[in-house]
C-alpha cells in the first residue's frame, strides 16, 4: 500500500513541476503540436514564430500552415525544416 502512495505523489510532483511549461509534440517533420502557446507572433508561408511565455518558439519550412488555435493548442502543419527558440 505504501509503494502506490508514493507512486501518487511522484506522479503529483512532476505534474507540478512541468504545469507550466510549453509541451511540444512533433510528428515527424509534417505537424507539431504546441500546447502552452500564448500568441502568434508572426505567420507566413515560410515562416511561424509563437509566443510560449519566456521565450519565441520559430519554425521555417515550406508550406507551413497554422491548421488550429484554441485554449493555448496550436497545430502546425507542412514540411518543418528548422526549429529554434529565442528567449
């Protein structure tokens, strides 16, 4: 009984600890997933950069179309051939 609290309050912790922070899921290099987005900073073709709080989140590609935006979730999607972050 003991070892499944523990195992509960591991899980709480890191839980705790990542609440904040964006979370990035790539699908291959065709669509990412950015949850924690606050603003879309620039958007074109070849081009998206979004506001993630502390820092710019940029990618460059070809094709690159900005598919959903809601509750802090925006999907991307096209041929991503660069990502980096600017603080």
């Amino acid at each position: 009984m003991a070892r499944k609290k523990e195992n509960i309050q591991v899980k709480k912790l890191v839980t705790d600890i990542f609440a904040d922070v964006p979370k990035i899921e790539m699908l291959g290099n065709r669509e990412m997933i950015i949850d924690g987005c606050k603003a879309v900073v620039e958007y074109e073709e070849n081009i998206i950069k979004l506001s993630l709080g502390e820092y710019v989140l940029s990618l460059s590609g070809d094709n690159l179309l900005i598919n959903s935006f809601d509750n802090n979730v925006a999907i991307i999607s096209g041929q991503i051939c660069e990502i980096f972050f600017v603080s």
